[in-house]
C-alpha cells in the first residue's frame, strides 16, 4: 500500500501539476475564471489521464520506443474525443463556455508526461492511480484558482452551476460579498497570473513551514540523571 499512498501524495501535494510542475498553464490561466469552470475542465483532464496511463499500460511492452510517442497521442487524442462528445452531448452549455481547451487536452504536457514517464514504465493499477491523482491535483488547482477569482472578481461562488446541472442549480449559486459591483482585473488574464502566484507562494511556504517542524528536536529536556 506504500506505493499507492506515494502516488496520491505526490499528484496531490509533491508533485502537484499545477504549482510545483506548472504543466498545462494555459488552460489554468484561461479557464478559471470561475470555480465551475476550472473544477470541470480538471476533472475532464483528470477522467483522460486516468484513461491514458490505464490503456498504455498493459500495451506499453508491445509499442516499439520508435513510435512509442505517436501512439501516446493517438491514444490521447480518442479519449479525449470521447471526453469531448459526452460533455457535449450531456452539458452543452458547459461546453460551449469551455470550448477549445477541452480538445486542447490532446496537446497538454501533464497527459504526455504522465504516459510517458509513469505509465509506461509501470503496471496497471498504479499507472491508473498515477494518471487520476495527478489530474485530481490540478483539479485542486483550478477549482481554488478559479473560486479566488470568482469572490474577487464577482463577489460570487460556483456561478455556473446550472451549465452543469440544468437551470435548477442556479440557486446553488453563492453571493460572497452581497451589492458587489466587480473586479475586472481578478477576472482578465493578469488575474489569473497573480493567483497562480499567490497559490504557488502560499505551497512553498506550507513546505518550508512543514520542513522547519519536521528538523526542530523532539524536546529540549535533558534527560533525568540515575540515582
């Protein structure tokens, strides 16, 4: 179970994708600018990543290493077509909001990495693992990049919703700051750049925090002396 447990805090703390690799930024930094948004498009790259390292997994001995990245991308490219149509078919407003990044997901270096450097080197069950917790840890990213800019630049949390469920789900819409007239610029691109900056900041100083603990001794006592 070590090895398990390793893959999920690497995709989600060590080796997160989007503040510690900074892979795929330029769905991170166009996408989020609301919450809905960036936790969809990463859950959709999370559902390929997953798909990707289980499907070249159990074939990765069969695949010569002269075509072994052509192939990666075929296969890529027809889970994310999958992933593409469903959402199209199902969450239509959804999908016209998040346009070019989904199919873009074909092109993004976490996917190929992730094939490339895990699943291709491991078996099936960890290679699956692998390829889910990372895109979960940019699901992570997204979501809380997105929400910041969401409250800083509207005033509000997880508008979109009835994108994704039906005009029902307006009312799970939340007002943060209530007669809020806007902040433009949380919302433009430079936005996205500071909050990526901030989340990045706010990680390395959790590490360094957790680091410093972790060095300190146990206990400043000296040991009681025999009688």
């Amino acid at each position: 179970m070590s090895i398990y447990k390793e893959i999920t805090v690497n995709g989600l703390w060590k080796q997160n994708p989007g503040v510690v690799q900074l892979l795929g930024l330029c769905p991170t930094l166009a996408v989020t600018t609301t919450a809905v948004n960036g936790i969809s498009l990463g859950l959709a790259t999370a559902l390929v990543m997953a798909a990707s390292n289980g499907t070249i997994s159990p074939v990765r001995k069969l695949v010569p290493s002269e075509i072994r990245v052509p192939v990666f991308i075929l296969v890529i490219a027809a889970l994310v077509s999958i992933i593409d149509m469903s959402i199209n078919a199902f969450a239509h407003p959804l999908h016209k909001v998040l346009g070019i990044f989904i199919p873009l997901i074909v092109v993004n270096c976490i996917v190929l990495a992730r094939v490339e450097s895990f699943a291709a080197k491991n078996t099936f069950a960890p290679s699956v693992l692998d390829g889910f917790m990372m895109g979960l840890g940019l699901t992570l990213v997204l979501g809380f990049l997105g929400g910041i800019r969401e409250v800083v630049g509207k005033g509000t949390l997880f508008s979109g919703m009835d994108l994704v469920f039906g005009p029902a789900a307006k009312n799970i819409v939340l007002t943060v700051i209530p007669d809020y007239h806007g902040f433009l610029f949380a919302v433009l691109p430079p936005g996205a750049f500071l909050g990526l900056g901030a989340l990045i900041a706010l990680r390395n100083w959790a590490e360094v925090r957790n680091s410093k603990k972790t060095d300190m001794p146990q206990s400043n006592l000296k040991p009681a002396l025999n009688h």
